[in-house]
C-alpha cells in the first residue's frame, strides 16, 4: 500500500540514492523528466519547501515507487494506494511505466493546484461520528462540502467550500463528533472544487499507456479490485472529485484473503489506519528504505 499527500518529510529517500544504483539511477531519470532537480528538494529542502504542490506529489510517488522497484522481493497479490498513492500503486504494480506515471502525477498536482487558485476550499477531519450522520450533515449543509476520506471507522475528513466546510464542523460536534478540525492544506480535495482540474487530467490519462497490472488494484472510487485498464482509467480521473473509500477499501482486502499489509514510501499514516480497521487480526508493516 501507497501513502498520498502529507507523508512527505526533509531527507526522503535519501538514503537510496545513495545506497542503491537503482535507485540514483531512477531519481536521476526523475530529474530530467521533470526539468528540475526535485532530488535537491527532496533530501536538503525544507518541510515547507517540500510543501510546493509541484514538489510535493512528485515527491511522494518517487520514493514509494523507486522503493516498490528496488526491492528485491516485490511480489504483491494485491495493491491500493491512497488518493495520490493510488499512481504509485499503479506502477508498482506495472499498470503504468515509471516515467509515465510520474508524468502524470505531475500534471495532476499542477491542474490540482490551479483548481485551489480558482476556490476557497479546505478540508477538515471528523472523528468518532458515524458515516451516515457525516454524510447526513454535509448533505443539510448549505455550499459545497462532501465526505472526502473515510480513512477508517470514526475518522472521515470533509472537504469543500471554506464556510460550508466550517459550517458543518459546527453541525458535526453538536451530533456528537469528538473534534472537527479544520487541516491545514491548500484547497478541498476530492470535492467538486477540483473539477476544474479534470481536463488536464483527462487529457494526461488518455496519452498514456496502461497494461494490465500483475495484480488487482484496489481503487478509491470504488474501493473494489480492478485489473482492467479502461476501468482503472476512467476511476483514476474520477478520483479527482469522489471520495478516497480507504476503509472500504481495506476491508474489501481483507474479504479478498489479505493478511499482511506492507505499506512502502514515506510516513506511517495508512499501517496506522489498517491497523485500526483490521485490529489484531493481520500484520501491518511499513519500509522507508531497503
């Protein structure tokens, strides 16, 4: 599993580019791809350096990629990533190449970071409320404010106009909510604020070539498995504006057979999240390097 946005930390995967030849030599295809020496950034930058939108998503999906193809015994029988994760996923997994795939992402955090511009939007996480009653209260709301992560049981993040999203933090503590509490990002992801975003997305996707992945790709949009290139497709735009369905996701894993989940790249954020989903159940683990 593919950690997304918010994961990223000064120093990263740093110590593959050093360590492994492999690794230099992808992070340097990297570079070139993307016209800048995002490597610098990445190892001797700042957190608020790495916080550049142009930077940050190409950031994440190096390391964890870079690491996925590095490691020698990569075999998954199943993958997922989360919301920006679902691209390193993806090429992990051998639906996309490398260089295509970081292209990609690059011109999603760039369309992505334009929608922002257009709006005042912002997210906001929401813990120990049900689905329904989140779902319920967004819905009564007056403006533009969604469920946009269902990370796991009791901990959903909205997302949306900046009033409609404070507004319903109020509706939500009154039902009962522990915290509603504004995140400090730039825009209201996967909301129907990034539809502006969408053509330059659509555009990216239907240049590149995707194959059919070595296994099963759980996606957001539908939190089921998928390894048909059409359908991963036509999800992957559509995650632009739909909720992560992370938990639904991780328990339609567990239906499915799985019982170790290894999440590769920066940050610990989604080994916490499925250990809260899975309990005791399962082992949940993490790399950062080799």
């Amino acid at each position: 599993m593919f950690p997304g946005q918010g994961s990223q930390f000064p120093g990263m995967a740093k110590d593959l580019y050093e360590k492994n030849a492999e690794a230099h030599s992808m992070l340097e295809r990297a570079n070139e791809v993307l016209g800048f020496r995002i490597t610098d950034i990445m190892f001797e930058g700042t957190a608020d350096d790495l916080k550049q939108t142009k930077v940050t998503q190409p950031a994440i999906f190096l390391h964890s990629v870079v690491l996925a193809k590095c490691l020698p015994d990569f075999a998954p029988e199943m993958v997922a990533g989360h919301s920006l994760g679902e691209f390193s996923a993806l090429v992990a997994a051998g639906a996309m190449e490398f260089e295509e795939g970081l292209r990609l992402v690059s011109v999603r955090a760039q369309a992505m970071q334009k929608a922002c511009e257009m709006a005042s939007g912002t997210m906001a996480a929401v813990i120990a409320l049900p689905a329904e009653t989140v779902e319920e209260i967004c819905a009564g709301t007056e403006g533009v404010v969604v469920a946009a992560n269902y990370n796991c049981d009791g901990q959903i993040v909205i997302s949306g106009e900046k009033e409609a999203v404070e507004a319903a933090c109020v509706k939500m503590k009154e039902a009962g909510a522990k915290r509603a509490l504004p995140l400090p990002v730039g825009g209201a992801f996967h909301s129907p604020l990034m539809e502006p975003a969408r053509a330059e997305l659509a555009e990216g996707i239907e240049k590149a070539i995707f194959s059919t992945p070595v296994c099963p790709v759980y996606q957001n949009v539908t939190a089921k498995p998928s390894t048909d290139p059409d359908e991963i497709k036509a999800n992957l735009l559509a995650q632009l504006t739909s909720p992560v369905r992370w938990t639904q996701s991780v328990k339609n894993m567990l239906a499915d057979g799985a019982d170790h989940f290894i999440e590769l790249g920066p940050g610990k954020v989604l080994q916490g999240l499925v250990a809260k989903i899975a309990g005791n159940e399962v082992t949940v683990e993490g790399y950062q390097e080799l």
